[in-house]
C-alpha cells in the first residue's frame, strides 16, 4: 500500500476522532458552565424568596403595634411602629433589587401603594388620644388590615409562588443539564467505540474513498441549502463568507457584494436592533446558548422586512464561525398585530356591554366575567375566576344543570344552545335573580367553550307585576262601580221602607230591630262608597300645600275624641318645611285613613290588655307625627304604639280588601287607595312594624 494511501487511511481515522473529542469536551464545558449557572440562579432565587418572605413578615407585624394601641392606648406602639416603618423602608429597597418580572414590578408597586395608606391610616389612629372604644379608631383599623394590610400580604405571597415557579423551573433545567453532560459523555465514548470499529470493518472502502466523492458530497448539501426557502449565510470573524440563494433574492444583494471585505452585514439589520444582534452575536462567539430571536432587516432596495434568526456556532474551514438560518416573518407578524387588534375589540366590547358575558371550560370552570356580571350576580373578577359556574345557580337547578352540562360534552347535544330562555340566578348575597340566557358554544378540537349572554330581568319583571297589578285594580274597579251601582238602589229603597216602618212601629223590640237593619244598611253603603271611591278616576286638583298646615287640620277632626279614648298625639313638625304640589283633599284623606287605622289598632291593644293594667302602668297611647326634607322629598312619618301587624299579613298589607281588622270593621280598602293617591302624587309609602309595639307609615312626596 503506497505512503499516500497509508497517510489518507490514517488522516481518515483520526479526522472523526479529533473533531468528536472536541465536540465533545466543549459541550461539556459548556454543559458543566451551564449546570454551574443554574446552581447559581438556584441560590439566588432562594435568597429572593427570604427577602419576599421578610417583606411579608415586617408587614404583618407592622400591623400589630396599631392594634395594640387600639386595645390597649399605649402610646409605646407608636414608636414600635416608628421601627417597623424603618426596616420595611429598607426591606423595600432589598426587594426592588430583585424585581424582573413584570408581575413582580407590580406587585412591589401595589405593596408600596397599600404601605403608604397603611402608614398614613396608623398616624391617624395614633393621633386619637383614647382609641379604646372609640369607633372612628376601629373603623380606620378594618380599612388598615382589610383593604390595604391583608391585600398586600397576600400580593407578596403570589410573589413567593412565582420565585417557586422559577425555581422549579431552573432545577428542573439544572437536573436536565445533569441527563445532557452524562448523555454527551456516554454518546461520546459509544461514538469513539463505533468509529473505531467501523473503521476496522470497512477498512478498505474507507482506504478507497478518494477526494471527488467527499466534493460530490459537498456539492449536494450546498445544494440543497440553495433550494431552501429560508435565508441562510455564514458569518465568520464579522464577515460573510456564504450566502445562499434566497439572500440574494430577499437582501437584492449579489453573493460578490456579500463576500466583499469591505460589506458590512450590520448595514443590513434595522438601526433600533444593531445593538441587541452585536450582543447575541458575541455571546455566541463566547459559546453561550442563544435562543432565537426576532429583528428586521434592511434590504438594498430600503425595503423592511421582519425576520427570525436561528444561529449555531459550527467550525469552517478550522474556524469558529456562525451559522444562521432566517425566515421571513412580515406576514407572520401582520395577521398576529391583526389578530392582537381583533382581541382587544372583541375584549372591550366585552368589558363594555350592558349585559353580563360569562365564558367556561368543560370543566365549568369560568374563564370570562365582564363588569356587568359582577354588576348582577354581585362578585368581582378577581375572586370568581376560576370557579364552578355552579356558584350563581340557584341549588334547586343545581343538579339538573350539571347532568345536562355533562350530557353535552358527552352527546354534544344540549337543549339550551342557540335559545334564549329565562332562568334564575343566585346572588353572592343569596338573593335569587331572575335573568334572559342566550347561550352559544365553541369546540376548538375536542375541548368546548361555552359563552352566555346574560340580562338581569329584575326591572322588567317588575314593570310587567305592576301592569298587571294596574289590570287588576282597573278591572277591579269597573267590576266594583258595576256591581255597587246595582246594590245602592236596593238598598235605598231597602233603607226608606225601614224608616217608614221605624217611624210607625211602637214595639221596643222591634224598633231595635230597625234600628240593627238601619245600622247594616249603612255599613254596606259605606262600604259601596268606598268602593267607588277606589273605582272613581277623580281629577286631580294640583295646588301648593303647606304639609304641617293640613296635618294641623286632620288631627282637629279626632283629637278630642281620641283623648278621651286615652290617645295623644306627638307632633314633631320641621319649620319652614317647603310647599309641595298636590291634592290636598285626597292627602288628608290619606292622613286620616292613617290616624284612624292607628286609633283602631291602640284600641284594640287597650280591649286585649285590660286599660286598668295600661293606665296602672301609665301607658298612653300615642300617634307620633312627623315631618322633614330629605333631599328632594317630604317625608311624613305616622307611628303608633298599638299592636303592629302580624308578619304573616305584612305582605298583603297595601292588597284591595284586605284587612286584618275584626269582621265588620274594616273595609280592605284605605290602605290600598291610600297607596294609590300617595303613588299618583309622584311619591311612596313605606311601613316598618314590630309585631307588639306598634306600626310606622312612612310617607314621602316629591318637592
């Protein structure tokens, strides 16, 4: 075998061995420099998440000395506080050290909002002299602790949990530089045994490869890198040394311009990215991992364009040099600025929309919440996310939801998709609201979202009550003024007969009879009228009343009378109350109804508790009358001290005849006209009551 033979066999061994050998023990420095800077950020992280926990710490007991003084008003926790203030200062300083993240910056930023309030609340409260019991002192301490302390407290533990996130994170990636050195090492000795015994093996056709077949060979990666559509070029010591065909057509430089030595490739890159590209380069050059990266170039024609750069550091022709691979990502970059403006218009007409948006998972999890439904269902985005949607259904449909819910992701078959139905919902306060759902569904792959347009019903439901309420009364009254016109002309006839026979009737006996005839028919006259007083549509006689002057003369009518029957009356009138416009006849009316219903009621206590015990005891009864602005509204309030009404009637109360007097004394109907004036005059009436002690109307008209 000739010497040339001999030395290609030999430079044909060792050419595999030498490269691998260095391959191999330069990603394993790097793998072991890695493994090094990871341990690193290991340690580092744990000493960020001391000073977070520190942080937290101090702010918890910076909490403690203002309570102390709260309960205890000594003035030594002020000065206990003084100190805690100064080491959280410099604990703040500490932290804005290790703040990168952007959710960390934040979260400093809130923490030292809510320590500011927190130091400006504790020098009001230590301002007070005697904070014991003092409630202004108790209620800065609640704003203290619940809106700026705990909430800031529990910023900083998110932040611990994003330290621990990263620090799995980096011993997840230590422990995997670990599995990378040990896979190089052992890749590298199997490799060194096989190309040793590859070499033994074939021998000869090694021996027989010759120097055409290695430039066919190089021929044919060269290429096939010129039929790629990506942008590939090798820069070796800050110049290009090849260009494939794609840079020419994208750059519009030719290869000759490229290889130039006096070419700069920086003039190729976009003047705000010169800096961070000459960074990244030479951490490449120093054998650091560089993740891609995106900037733009410049092309001959000064066109822009947006790429991604994918770089190796590979040996060219025995030198360090840098492979990179770009792609063009300017139509990339549109639909994604595109899709980016897309979402934010479809979040704020979210965010905007007067009805509630609620999105979930298939977990029924809730991923979407706008203001409006924090608006109607009464919890803030910030707690809601996240959970069931099972939390704002009433617990009557609770089950049946689930199974249906269940029965779609399983079927994909649902009942409520495309409709509008009415439901209810459930408040975070426990009240039962009624609402409209349209519900819609997404399936991307095998996962489904489903979205529900939601409308609280609340006000139209009760416009639709009261029209329907108004359809009741206004048949009511047509029925009433029918039927009393029929009744009133017997009656009368009835009436005249009884007194023609009264007058000619002699017997004792039968005159009281008479007279107990006489006395129905007058009851049931009285009762006719009032009916047709509620069926009545009066006109209205609008003039300026003076209200303490009108009560002045309502209660002359029965005030004699009513002390006797051992009934005050308590005035408790506002001077120079304003006028109001209204029908003075049909608001005494409403006064007198009033009076009279509190009269019946105390007179009815005095029969049940015997007026010996009463008066023993000196009890009077009272009617407590008073009168006050409030904004832009008279308020007239009528209290008394008899039985109050029973819970169970409380509901009824204002219903056409219904009455929870004795039978025969009462026809059902004042309350019900009195709300009828009252709420015609622009106003309303109110009732508070303890059953026992007496009931209280509120009547407020508008100025």
């Amino acid at each position: 075998m000739s010497l040339k033979i001999r030395t290609k066999i030999i430079l044909l061994f060792f050419a595999p061995i030498l490269p691998l050998t260095v391959i191999v023990v330069i990603v394993s420095g790097y793998l072991l420099n890695n493994l090094y800077n990871k341990a690193q950020r290991l340690d580092d992280i744990s000493k960020e998440r001391i000073k977070v926990t520190d942080l937290r710490l101090s702010l918890d007991s910076g909490l403690m000395p203002v309570n102390d003084y709260i309960i205890t008003g000594d003035k030594r926790y002020a000065d206990d506080f003084s100190g805690i203030s100064k080491k959280i200062e410099e604990q703040f300083k500490a932290v804005e050290e290790i703040a990168i993240t952007s959710e960390e910056r934040e979260i400093l930023k809130d923490v030292k909002g809510a320590w500011k309030n927190i130091n400006e609340i504790s020098l009001k409260i230590f301002a007070i002299p005697d904070p014991l019991g003092n409630k202004d002192a108790a209620g800065l301490m609640e704003e203290m602790d619940y809106k700026w302390g705990y909430p800031a407290i529990e910023m900083l533990k998110r932040w611990r949990e994003i330290d621990l996130e990263e620090y799995k994170n980096v011993l997840e990636k230590h422990n995997m530089a670990w599995r990378q050195a040990w896979i190089t090492m052992i890749t590298g000795a199997i490799m060194f045994l096989v190309i040793c015994l590859v070499y033994i093996l074939f021998y000869s056709r090694i021996a027989a490869r010759n120097e055409e077949e290695l430039l066919a060979s190089e021929n044919r990666f060269r290429s096939l890198v010129e039929q790629l559509p990506n942008m590939v070029f090798i820069n070796k010591k800050r110049r290009v040394v090849y260009a494939n065909r794609k840079c020419e057509e994208v750059m519009k430089y030719k290869r000759e311009e490229f290889y130039s030595p006096d070419f700069n490739f920086l003039s190729l890159i976009a003047p705000e990215y010169i800096e961070m590209v000459k960074t990244r380069f030479n951490r490449h050059i120093k054998g650091e991992e560089v993740e891609p990266y995106e900037y733009a170039i410049i092309t001959k024609d000064n066109k822009r364009i947006e790429v991604i750069l994918n770089t190796a550091l590979i040996d060219y022709e025995g030198e360090k040099a840098i492979l990179g691979i770009l792609t063009d990502i300017t139509e990339r970059k549109k639909m994604k600025e595109s899709l980016k403006i897309s979402e934010e218009r479809y979040r704020g007409l979210v965010e905007t929309s007067t009805d509630a948006i609620i999105s979930v998972n298939e977990a029924r999890e809730i991923i979407q919440w706008n203001d409006s439904a924090s608006k109607i269902f009464g919890y803030s985005k910030y707690e809601i996310m996240g959970k069931l949607i099972d939390i704002i259904i009433p617990e009557d449909y609770r089950n049946k939801h689930i199974e249906g819910f269940k029965r779609h992701i399983e079927t994909g078959e649902g009942k409520a998709i495309g409709k509008t139905i009415e439901l209810e919902g459930l408040r975070k306060d426990g009240f039962i609201v009624p609402i409209e759902l349209s519900l819609s569904e997404l399936k991307t792959g095998n996962s489904y979202i489903f979205t529900g347009i939601i409308r609280d019903l609340t006000e139209r439901k009760q416009v639709e009550h009261e029209m329907m309420r108004q359809e009741k009364l206004a048949g009511m009254g047509q029925l009433a003024a029918g039927v009393a016109h029929e009744i009133k002309n017997p009656l009368n006839i009835i009436s005249g007969n009884i007194q023609i026979l009264d007058m000619e009737e002699n017997d004792p006996e039968k005159k009281k009879i008479y007279k107990t005839v006489a006395q129905q028919i007058d009851r049931s006259v009285k009762i006719i009228d009032n009916l047709l007083d509620f069926a009545r549509k009066r006109k209205h006689e609008i003039k300026d009343i003076n209200i303490n002057t009108l009560l002045e003369k309502t209660i002359m009518l029965v005030e004699y009378e009513m002390r006797t029957e051992n009934i005050l009356f308590v005035r408790d009138f506002q001077k120079d109350l304003p006028m109001i416009k209204g029908d003075s006849d049909q608001i005494a009316q409403v006064f007198l109804n009033l009076i009279n219903n509190a009269r019946d009621s105390m007179n009815e206590k005095q029969k049940r508790i015997k007026s010996g015990k009463l008066k023993a005891e000196g009890w009077k009864g009272e009617i407590g009358i008073t009168t006050k602005k409030t904004d832009n509204m008279t308020e007239i309030a009528f209290a008394d001290t008899g039985l109050g009404i029973p819970e169970d009637k409380m509901a009824n109360i204002f219903k056409p005849f219904f009455t929870t007097k004795a039978e025969g004394k009462g026809t059902g109907l004042g309350l019900s006209i009195a709300k009828d004036i009252i709420e015609k005059h622009g106003g309303k009436i109110e009732l508070e009551n303890k059953v026992g002690e007496g009931a209280k109307f509120i009547i407020k008209l508008p100025l």
